[in-house]
C-alpha cells in the first residue's frame, strides 16, 4: 500500500492518523513525515505552454514537439541531477548504448523522454528549465512573452 497525503488541514491531519490507526501490524509499514515541496507553480505552467506556443509557431513545429524536444534536452538532465531513481534509470540506458545497443537505446530514450513529466518539477526546478529554454531560443533570436494575455 502507497498512500500520500499533504496536510494542509485539520480535516486531513485527522484522515492521516485514522488511516496510520487502521493500518494491520503486518506487513510492516514505514510512515515518512516531511515538509510537503510544492510542484511547479500554475503561472510557471501557464507561461511554459505560452512560450511553446511562441517558439513552435517560429519554427514550424507544433508546441507538443517542442515540448517533447526541450524535456530531451533540458528536463531529464534536471532530473537526473535531482532525483536518485531516474539518475539511475538515466545510467542503464547509457550502459545499455555503450554496449553496443544503440537503437534500442535511442528507443528506449525517446519512451524516457515522453513519460518525464513537468508537472513533477519543483518551483526551482521548473524555473531552472524555464532559464534553460530562455538561454536556447534567444540564440534563435526568438522573443519570448513574460507576461500573461490579459
């Protein structure tokens, strides 16, 4: 059994206790308590899709290839610094191009690639990847909005 629950209430305080209560002694069960790290902001979210918008329309690509491309090249690389569990995954699939798989790697890259997701990132996470994005397409000479359409 997984279960999170982010407690931001009495309501939900008192729901994690009379689950933790309910809980059989076996198996054994683990309880981690930890301040709740919030995921990248809705504006954050907000202004990213605004800025694929912008930089598929001046290129010719649709925002989701974008998207698709700029995870590739900027998110999995975060990620792969910050999170234990995909650094490791990260390493198999090098493992698995220098030992000579090098298309099923590129296959299995690109399957990475598609499930990593932005809505995991953390506020500096994402706003690292925003930096990141803002470095790339001003050497393309595109302009990017940094306010929202009223």
């Amino acid at each position: 059994m997984k279960s999170t629950i982010i407690i931001s209430s009495e309501e939900l305080r008192d729901r994690a206790v009379a689950i933790i209560a309910a809980l059989p002694l076996t198996p054994v069960h683990e309880v981690v308590i930890r301040d709740h790290k919030k995921d990248r902001s809705t504006e954050q979210n907000s202004l990213y899709w605004r800025w694929l918008t912008v930089i598929g329309n001046a290129l010719g690509e649709s925002k989701e290839d974008v998207h698709e491309r700029y995870k590739g090249k900027f998110l999995t690389h975060i990620y792969e610094r910050d999170d234990i569990d995909y650094a490791n995954m990260i390493q198999s699939l090098r493992l698995i191009y220098s030992q000579g798989m090098k298309v099923e790697a590129v296959a299995l890259r690109k399957q990475i690639v598609a499930l990593t997701s932005t809505t995991t990132a953390t506020v500096p996470q994402m706003t690292e990847y925003l930096e990141s994005i803002e470095r790339d397409v001003s050497s393309l000479g595109i302009r990017l909005p940094y306010n929202m359409p009223e």
